[in-house]
C-alpha cells in the first residue's frame, strides 16, 4: 500500500464510519477496523474529523469579464482549493463571443493543465445559442464537458433571452447534459441600475438596490417553466441560489418528479447586505448581492432540510486595485468587477456556522459539498464519495482549532479576504489527493501541475 490512514473517523451522507484506510495508486483499496497492511506512509488521524473531499462546483479561475481578468490564475486558485480541502473544482470555460466552444474548451485545458494542484472538471458558459454552438454541444459533452451555464442577466455580455435558453435547453437535455442557470432578471436590472445612476446614487450598496430578491425568483420561475416545457428529462439547477423562495420553486418542481435543483454559496449564508456599506464595501460586490438577515435564515433551514442540493464557492477573485478599476476612489457600483473569493472558506464556513451550530448535520454538509456536487457534474463515482475504487481524496478537519481568518492564513493571488478577521473553530489541517498528501501545517506541498482533468461522463442525479 501507498498510504494507511490510521483511526479516521470519514464522515459521509449515511453517517460517520470509523476506520483504517488503506490507499494504492491514489484510490481507496480497503477499508477496515484495524489494517494489518503494510505502507510507505501511514498517517494517525486519532481526533480529526475526515471528509471526502470537497468538490467545489463553481470556480471561475483566470476568467475574462468586465474588461478584467480573475486574479487567481489555475496555480493560485487551486492552491487556495486545496489548502480547504477542496480537491476538485469544476471551473466555468468563457469562450470569447462568437467563438467555438471546442477551441475555448482546448484553451482552458491548456491554460489549467500546466498549473492545477487540485484535480479539476470544466462546465462551458454559452453565450449565444447559434446553429454552430447548438452544433458543438454534443462534442463537448463527448469530452468531458456535461455541465452548461446560461445567463439571465449581463446584457450585453453573457444574458441569453427565452427563446434561446429555450433551444439550449433542448439541445443539452438531448445529449444528457446539465444546464445550470444564472437566473436574474437582467432587463429589468438594467432599468434599475439606469435610474440609480441618474439619482448619482453610486456607492456599493446600491448594487443591492438594483438587484431586488424579486429578480432572482421571477428568474427563477421562468427557467424552471421553460425547463419543464421540455419535459421531465431535463436536468437543471440555479447556481447560487441567493432566496429561499428560489429554493422553492425548484423544490415545487421537484416534487413533481422534475430534476431541478439549487445551488448556494457560503457567503449567502453568512453575509448580509451591510457588507456593502463597509469602507471597503467595493470588495463585496458580487451576483446576486447578499440579503436580509431573513434570507440567510431561510437559506439555512432549507440547507439544513436537503431542499439545497449543493454548495459551491463562486471563487471570482478580483484585487482591490481591480475591483477600484485601479483608480484611487472607488468607481460607480456597476462598474466594480462582480466576484468575490471563497474557495478555501468553505469548509470552515458551513462547518462553524453550520455544523456546530445546529443548522445542518455533518452528514447533509457532506452531500452538499462533495456527493451531491460529483453526482450533478457527472464525476461520480470517481469523486465525492468514500467507497473502494474511489479516488483517495480528503479533507482532514481538526474539530477544536480556532482560527481568525485574514489574508496571512489563506492561499489566493490577493491581499484581503472578505471574512477578516472572523473566528471559527474547526479547521483543515490536511489535505489529500488521489492518495498525495497536498497540503498539511498550513503549507500547500501538492506541486504545480500536478492536478488532474477529470472528465465528466453522465450526470447521476
Ligand atoms: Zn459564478
């Protein structure tokens, strides 16, 4: 054997198994009360908790909007992955409008291949839905590429409108695919930021103003109508999912026997919309923007329930001089780069305000952050979960450390975080992947590169 780890206590959706592991070739070979197996490494993780590692389905590394590029490339981002636990990211390709998407698709395996530490799979953004690009999806699909995203908003940039989510839709649920949709309303946010605008009411929390919770749930409504006009065939989930009642309808739907779901992000859960009055208020900006504390709670209770069915990060990460457009005071709301970083907080996020405080048992944290994630992306059973032929990779959480998160203890490209100087108990001391330890004593160790493409193959949910 490569690896035995010694007295792990893995968590898993159907409860915690306590075990020796035993790893060769990066997968897990056994798993027993006491191993008499002979290793090259074995590793004593008497007290900590053992997660799966966390697939964390919604990063944009090195990503090409608002007339900027993310500062956290596929070495720093992954870096920051893996110090988490994250072993797995699915990162979104941006094809340039009017490209192929088969050429986008070579250009981010060329631009993560060399740099990854983390293993990676790749969801295509599809910004127009021409006879060329409906042409191209069942060739991506070949590829590893199941996963698609559609946007509702970003005029201009990425928004699609009905008719051709429509004939996305269509096409991808044909070929098995899966469509997640970024779903705001974004003609009438337009409107919206228009009038602020000429008001000169510009600061940062004025982002929020013009993106109403109302936008996301009509949004949502409308997807999830156009999806079930396709039939029940049809997989879809809204990623980031910032309402409980978006959470609702497509808990309506599935009730009904429709495969939609939700994605949230941590920072929903834990921020509200004061972040943007801070000073630095700039650094908060994303999409959707956070709410009301009510919403939070919501979004707990239906975390708690199972009505989520994943987790991701949204790791956009941008500087502070790029979030100011590198001007010395901070420029209109809509002009700020949207994004914000959260990769490596994920972990210690659900697990301190979730975990230890009752919203949601470690079991359902498991499903949202590895199992249900591999599952929708189709790299399961590869990834995200503990069972014998899988991937040896975890995430290894001393229950008892506290620690104030501020930039020193974290891995991106930038110098702020936007949980400064919050404190929680329980902690990722160690990370493994495919049987390599890549990260332990606050040091990242896993090698530029090293990382690997996991294509995905047909979405099991
Ligand atoms: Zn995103």
């Amino acid at each position: 054997m490569d690896l035995l780890l010694r007295n792990a206590k893995v968590f898993t959706p159907a409860g915690p198994v306590e075990c020796d592991v035993a790893v060769k070739d990066g997968k897990v070979t056994k798993v027993a009360g006491d191993l008499q197996e002979q290793a090259s490494k074995v590793i004593d993780l008497t007290g900590k908790y053992v997660f799966p590692g966390l697939v964390d389905g919604h990063t944009h590394m090195e990503f090409p909007f608002m007339g900027t590029v993310t500062a956290d490339d596929f070495f720093h981002g992954t870096r920051a992955a893996v110090a988490g636990g994250v072993t797995t990211i699915v990162d979104f390709i941006t094809p340039p409008k009017g490209s192929s998407l088969l050429e986008a698709y070579k250009t981010w395996r060329s631009n993560a291949d060399p740099k990854v530490i983390s293993d990676y799979g790749l969801h295509m953004i599809v910004r127009e839905a021409t006879p060329a690009t409906l042409e191209e999806i069942p060739t991506l699909i070949g590829q590893g590429v199941v996963s698609f995203k559609l946007f509702m908003a970003y005029k201009g940039e990425l928004m699609l409108t009905d008719g051709e989510i429509y004939r996305l839709t269509k096409k991808i649920s044909e070929n098995g695919g899966v469509v997640g949709v970024h779903a705001e309303n974004g003609e009438v946010i337009d409107e919206l930021v228009g009038e602020y605008l000429r008001q000169g009411k510009v600061e940062p929390v004025y982002h929020s103003y013009t993106r109403p919770e109302e936008l996301e749930v009509e949004a949502t409504n409308r997807v999830a109508t156009i999806g079930s006009v396709l039939g029940k065939g049809v997989k879809m989930y809204i990623v980031h999912t910032s309402t409980g009642e978006s959470v609702d309808v497509m808990s309506s739907y599935r009730r009904k026997g429709y495969k939609f779901f939700n994605e949230t992000t941590p920072h929903y859960l834990v921020l509200n919309v004061d972040a943007l009055r801070r000073p630095d208020g700039h650094r908060f900006v994303c999409s959707p923007p956070y709410r009301s504390d009510e919403q939070r709670t919501k979004l707990w209770h239906r975390l708690g329930s199972g009505e989520i069915f994943t987790v991701g990060s949204d790791h956009c990460v941008y500087s502070d001089q790029q979030k100011r457009r590198f001007k010395d005071t901070v420029p209109p709301f809509n002009e700020i780069p949207n994004g914000v970083p959260g990769t490596e907080t994920i972990l210690p996020i659900l697990f301190h305000f979730g975990v230890r405080k009752g919203l949601i048992s470690p079991e359902t944290m498991v499903a949202v952050t590895s199992y249900n994630s591999a599952r929708l992306y189709g790299l399961f059973p590869r990834k995200g979960t503990f069972s014998i032929g899988s991937d040896a990779d975890f995430a290894v959480l001393d229950p008892n450390l506290t620690v104030k998160i501020t930039p020193d203890v974290l891995h991106s490209n930038i110098d702020y975080t936007i949980y400064d100087g919050v404190t929680v108990t329980g902690w990722n001391v160690m990370t493994i992947r495919r049987g390599e330890v890549v990260f332990q004593e606050g040091q990242v160790i896993g090698s530029k590169g090293s990382g690997s493409y996991v294509p995905g193959s047909n979405p099991t949910v």
